[in-house]
C-alpha cells in the first residue's frame, strides 16, 4: 500500500473505500507493514489469501484468521467499506458526530450507528502511558443537563442531593500547556466525585514529579507541593496572575460542552467517558490534518476490541441499558 494514494478530503475517502479492495490492501498495510503476521501466533508462516473471503491459513497454528481478527472490527459482520469510511467521519467531524447521521452518511441503522460510534471511540483513548510535565492546568467541571424519564427513587435521590432536575458529572482536566515541540493536550477523567481521593491520584499518575500546576482554590489539590511546584488561583479573587491560571482548561471546557450540546442530544452518564476520550483526541490531534488523524485512528485499532454485550455493560448481550436518559445542557 502507498500512504501517498490514500485521499486528503473526506470525498475523497468515501469514494476511495467504497472499493472493498482497496480497503482490504488498506488495512494489510497498516496492520502488517513488514509483511503478515498471524495475529494468534505470530508466525510468518501463512498460506496464500483464499478469496472471496479474503481468509489466510497459519501454518504456525493451523487457524483461519483475516484482516479484522484482533482488532476493533474482529466479530463485526459489517465490512471495511462502512468501518473505513465511518472512521474518517468521526475522527474528523469536528464537533463530533451522531449516530443518526452516520447511520444516514453510510447507509446502515441508527443502532448500527451506534454501535460503530462506540467502537470508533475506544480506539481514539490515546495517550495512555502518556505522562504530562512543564507548565499543567488541573481543573474541574460538570457535564450534564435535564434529568429525564426518571423513576421515582431516582427522582428522590436528586432531591436529597440537592441537585433538583439536573444530573450532573464531575470531570477533571489535566492539560499541559503548549511547549516548544508539542501543543497543548488534554486528558480527561469522569470522576464519582469532586475530592481529594479521586482527584490527587490522577494528577500523581499522569504529571511527571516536579512539573509546575496550576489549579484554583479547591482543597482536594492542597498537599500536591510535596512533589509538584503547585501554585494556586482564587478565583474568588482574580482569574489570572501572570501564568498562574487555569484558562487553558476553561477554553477547552467550553469547546467540549459546545461540542455535546450540538450534537449529544442525550448521553448515558455510563458512556461519558468515551465522548471525553473522543473530544480529548480531536483537540490533541487539532494540529495534524483529516488524512493524518485518520490514520492514527487506523494504527490504534489493532488490539483493541470491544464487544457488544462489554460496551453496553451486560455480559450476555441483550438490549440497552435501562438507566435514565440524560439531556445535555
Ligand atoms: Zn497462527
């Protein structure tokens, strides 16, 4: 495969894998550059493709196996020329896109949509052994809207919270500032709640030891300095001092709510954190062009598969969850 004759525009694209062919060639080369490989046993030692199937025979382990065995596509019945294109679409679209309408740009069903969306997104969690340093904004905030078809326990359970008809999630960012080689990134966690216990670890966990943070006020973060250079904004005071604030993060919070408000009609609170990981990715990415983000897209999807009955979190199976639906604000 020539990474040359893949198209820059998503007209392009759709027309370039509608081809079955060229998808297939497409994926061989992503997944196998030098040469394939048997994803079960690793041999080298494979019998020649048999067609119409596109299926090879491993001589190492004397399994079956194709291009989607091992990736996110593995069990799907649908084929390259929807997951492809699907894929360019997600990646690219910029404040994110709805299974309705990528049911409707690829001719499937909205809960094949779905479904797609989904899988899409666990391979945009990029960045997982990523470790933040220099200059890193830490800050929080809620996502959410208008509680809706609650029952009665749930609606009782709001009240004594205190948060009447709204539902809200706690999310923390981390960004680090933009460097000489880097632009600014994200990563962002869906939190049970805003204290110390599941905020500090984050920030543990993804900062390197003596970077300098920023965070406000907020308490949860007041025994940071034993390893971090940790300056604090009140926000009750100002909003900025010099470089110590915290507007990195509260530009990005408005990209994404922007980004959910626009096109999440309602989010299970459930599946949050895979709409995070997806905005999270298109901002890291934001300086690389459609081909570019498309293709590191395709280079994370091998290795990673979901199943159905795992990603709406049922072991057998079976119909969507039966939480409350959620409205974004
Ligand atoms: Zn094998």
């Amino acid at each position: 495969m020539d990474i040359e004759q893949i198209p820059e525009t998503l007209t392009g694209a759709i027309r370039y894998f509608a081809d079955a062919d060229k998808c297939h060639e497409f994926m061989v080369g992503m997944r196998w550059p030098n040469g394939i490989r048997c994803p079960r046993c690793h041999s080298k030692n494979i019998g020649k493709l048999v067609l119409p199937r596109r299926i090879w025979n491993c001589k190492g382990c004397r399994k079956q196996f194709t291009v989607k065995v091992g990736t996110i596509f593995e069990d799907s019945p649908l084929g390259l020329e929807k997951w492809l294109p699907a894929t360019w679409l997600i990646v690219n679209a910029k404040n994110g896109i709805s299974s309705c309408e990528l049911a409707r740009s690829l001719g499937v069903t909205q809960k094949t949509g779905w479904f797609m969306l989904h899988r899409i997104r666990l391979a945009m969690q990029n960045g997982g052994g990523l470790t933040f340093g220099g200059q890193v904004e830490v800050d929080e905030t809620y996502i959410g809207g208008r509680a809706r078809g609650m029952n009665n326990k749930q609606r009782e359970r709001r009240k004594r919270n205190g948060t009447g008809q709204w539902n809200l999630e706690p999310v923390q960012g981390i960004l680090e500032r933009t460097t000489e080689a880097q632009t600014s990134r994200v990563r962002l966690f869906h939190v049970r709640r805003n204290n110390r216990k599941q905020l500090e670890p984050n920030v543990r966990k993804h900062v390197s030891k003596g970077a300098e943070i920023f965070t406000d006020a907020l308490k949860s973060y007041d025994e940071l300095g034993d390893e971090y250079l940790h300056k604090v904004i009140d926000h009750a005071e100002c909003y900025a001092k010099g470089r110590i604030h915290t507007n990195g993060l509260e530009n990005f919070w408005s990209l994404l709510k922007r980004g959910l408000k626009g096109t999440y009609v309602s989010v299970e609170p459930f599946h949050l954190f895979r709409y995070l990981d997806e905005q999270a990715f298109r901002f890291n990415e934001r300086k690389d062009d459609d081909k570019g983000r498309f293709l590191k897209a395709i280079a994370s999807f091998a290795g990673k598969r979901l199943m159905y009955s795992k990603l709406i979190g049922q072991e057998d199976g079976g119909s969507l969850p039966q939480t409350g639906t959620w409205q974004t604000a």
